[in-house]
C-alpha cells in the first residue's frame, strides 16, 4: 500500500508555490477564516448557559485558542510546508493510521461546520423572509443550500485573495454594526449593560461547569486560525511574518466576539437571546429597530455560506488528496474530465453534510461537533510540538515557551472530555464519522493488499 500521506521530506521539493501573500494579506485571510458561523449563530446558545456573562465563554475560548496557536506558529515556521496538522503528527509520531486520523478528523471538522453553517442560514432565510417554515423546513432549506453549495464546489471556485478581502469586510460589517449598535444603546441609556456581569445558569447550580459547558460551545467561534498553516508556501518570509500576523488575527478576533457578545446581552436578555438560531437579528431589531432587518440577514447568510464553502472546498479535496495518497479507496479520487474538480468526493462529503442536517440536530449539536474534533487534534498536535523538539533544523524559527504547548494539551483535552456537559450527541457523530473513515481504510489496506499478492 502507499503511504504518501506522509508529506515530502525538506529535501524533496515537487515545486514551489507561488509566495503572493505579506503580512497585510495573511492578517485578512486569518481574520477572515475565524469570522463566520461560530458568533453569528452560537451567541444565543452561549447565553443560555451562563446567561449575562456570555463574554466571559468566548473570553476563555480565546486564551485556550492562543495557546495552541503558539505550538502552531513554532510548526509553521519550523516545518513552512501547506500540510498542517498531518504533517506535524507524522513528523512527532511516525504512525501512519494516526497521521490518517487527524486528517480525516480536519476533513470531518469541515463537513460538520459547513453543515452548523447551513442550519444558520435557512434559520437566518426563513426569519428575514418572515416565513413560518415549521420543524421541518428549516432542515429542508439547509439540504437545499448544501445543494446549491455542492453545485459552485463542482462547477469549481477560483479562490484569490482579493475574494478573500471582500467576504472578510462583509462579515467584519455585520460584526461592528453590532458593536456599533450596542455603544450607541449604552451612551443614550437604552439597554441595560449591568446585564453582562449577571451569572444565570440554567438549572440554577454552580458557577463552573456551566461556564466550563458554554465555553465548547464558544470555542466553535475561534476555530480556522490552525487552515492558515496551509498558507505558508504561499507567504512571503513564512518563518519571520506568521507569529505576529497569527497571533494580531487571533487577538482581533477575540476582542471583536467580547464586544459583541457585551452588545448583545446589553440589548436583549439571556433568555430570549438563547431562543432560535438567530441571536444577532434580534440584537438588530431591539437596538435599532428602524435598521432594516433584511439586510443583516443578508450579511449574516453572506458570512455563513462563505464558511460552508470554504469548509465543503476543504473537505472535499482534503478526501480526494487523501485518495490519491492510497489511503481512501480510489473512486474517491476521480476527477470530472470537464470541470477538473474531484465530484465523487464533493457529493460524498455533500451527502454526509445532508445526513449531519437531517438527522443530527441543529446548530448546538453540529458546532459542537465541530470544536470537539478540533479541540482532540489540537491536543496532538501540541503534544507534537514538544516531541519535536528534538528535531532541529538549519533555519531561526519561533519557539513558544514550554508550559504554553503543555497547557494547550491538558485545557484542549479537558474541553473535550464528557465531564463539560458536552451533548453525548456530539461524541456519537464524531464517533459515527471516525468510524466511517477508518471503515474505508481499512477497505483499501484490504484491497491494496490482495491487488499486491495477485500482481
């Protein structure tokens, strides 16, 4: 069997990509990537568990975020090669099903997110459009969007950082009309802003696990800083411009989802806020209620079906790559003669995202998901950081202070364990899908195996 999911050596260069990306433009593309579905459509989820205090989930999310995002910048600017997370595990591990694992695990993430995304547009869809779509129409607008996402991912988009630029200010746009609104609200005395440093949990029990439960939840908002790694053959000087452009977009980020968080609970109460997947349009209607609503349902589907894309994009062809590799079966790997683009992958991953929609629950439990995948790669991959430590290589790299990889893996870990009130759901779809990728690896071990004692 092949093992080429084992990324090329330092010596073995198969051509280099074109360096098009400085510092300006790296910083738009991570601001860019973490934006999106995470704040527009868990907000109000968020408050439901802590009530007022909904800053503080995203506040903690953030500072675990920036500690693996160092082990992140010490791999980047050591290894500055576009295979992220895989590389660095078979690098530090050597063990080709575990390299395999995180990268379907990455692969999965997307599925999940871009099906989070989709539930948040045909909830966003049917609010502005004031339709009452009933139970089962919001699932069935979502299909339909995956579709249509399907349709553009097959027909093949040309992804250019002058896109990149532009969604990023649309979504940025939604975000500081927040904001905007909400200091307006708090210098003319509207509102009520002693709101966010009210602690109201659900059931009415302790401080800690229901702030430790709400922040899984926040960190879906802080994911998408780790694709930037994929960038660094594309950037000029990698190893010099990636630890103060990674860590600036991170520490923009964070402030951004504080203040709206703030401005969202100033102008609507937590429990009303945790009603429906829609939190940021009832922030619109109750702090500028002559705002049209219509248009900031259309930034926020803007911003939400930009990350289902991106995230169909990648998960589709990180299966395809994967197939190539010889680690998926072949038929994975087909490439339309007409469009160029990997169609038995892209409705592969589209029927998985239709089967997350239908029948694995609503944006709580899809986001969720998505961070619990994330947040067990991370913990790998800040482990690896430290088993790397051995390997030195000729050029000056970042190097994060030992205790922050070692917090990163212990906090990763904890977020990710049962003991958070993490949704049982959340581990059964993660599960169910982990399954399923080592079914079909297990499938091709199998047939290379036979192909090689025939030949």
């Amino acid at each position: 069997m092949k093992n080429t999911i084992e990324p090329t050596g330092d010596d073995e260069e198969r051509g280099e990509l074109k360096r098009v990306m400085g510092p300006g433009l790296l910083l738009l593309f991570i601001v860019g990537d973490v934006l999106g579905t995470g704040i527009y459509a868990l907000t109000g989820q968020v408050a439901a568990e802590v009530g007022g205090v909904v800053w503080l989930p995203f506040l903690i999310a953030f500072v675990v975020a920036l500690l693996t995002a160092c082990s992140y910048l010490e791999l980047v600017t050591k290894y500055p090669k576009a295979a992220g997370a895989a590389l660095y595990t078979h690098k530090a591990f050597g063990i080709h099903f575990v390299t395999f694992l995180v990268a379907f695990a990455v692969m999965s993430s997307g599925i999940t997110s871009a099906a989070t995304a989709s539930r948040a547009f045909a909830a966003n869809f049917s609010t502005s459009l004031g339709l009452d779509v009933g139970s089962f129409g919001v699932p069935l607008i979502a299909v339909g969007f995956i579709a249509l996402v399907a349709a553009i991912n097959f027909r093949g988009v040309g992804e250019s950082v002058k896109l990149n630029v532009l969604l990023t200010v649309v979504e940025l746009t939604g975000l500081l009309l927040i904001i905007g609104i909400g200091l307006w609200a708090i210098a003319g005395g509207q509102g009520d802003v002693s709101r966010a440093w009210t602690f109201e949990a659900p059931e009415g029990g302790g401080t800690f696990w229901p702030v430790v439960a709400a922040t899984t939840l926040a960190f879906f908002a802080m994911v998408g800083f780790e694709d930037s790694v994929n960038m660094a053959e594309e950037c000029k000087k990698p190893s010099k411009i990636f630890p103060k452009v990674l860590l600036g977009g991170l520490a923009i980020t964070g402030t951004i989802y504080v203040l709206v968080a703030i401005s969202a609970i100033t102008l609507v109460p937590a429990a009303e806020l945790g009603e429906g997947e829609t939190p940021l349009l009832k922030v619109i209607q109750a702090g500028a209620p002559a705002f049209p609503v219509g248009v900031f349902a259309v930034i926020t589907m803007f911003a939400v079906a930009n990350s289902a894309l991106i995230n169909m994009m990648m998960a589709s062809r990180l299966l395809y790559g994967m197939s190539r590799e010889g680690v998926l079966p072949a038929s994975l790997g087909k490439v339309h003669s007409a469009r160029r683009t990997p169609y038995i992958a892209i409705i592969f991953t589209s029927l998985l995202a239709v089967a997350l929609i239908l029948f694995a629950g609503g944006v709580k439990e899809l986001g969720g998901t998505t961070a619990l995948l994330l947040l067990c790669v991370f913990a790998i991959v800040n482990v690896a950081v430290l088993i790397l430590r051995k390997d030195k290589v000729s050029h000056k790299h970042f190097r994060t202070p030992t205790i922050l990889p070692v917090l990163g893996a212990l906090t990763c870990a904890f977020f990710a364990g049962p003991w958070t009130g993490r949704d049982p759901i959340q581990y059964v779809i993660a599960g169910c899908l982990l399954v399923l990728g080592t079914v079909l690896w297990l499938a091709t071990v199998q047939f290379m195996r036979t192909a090689s004692q025939s030949a």
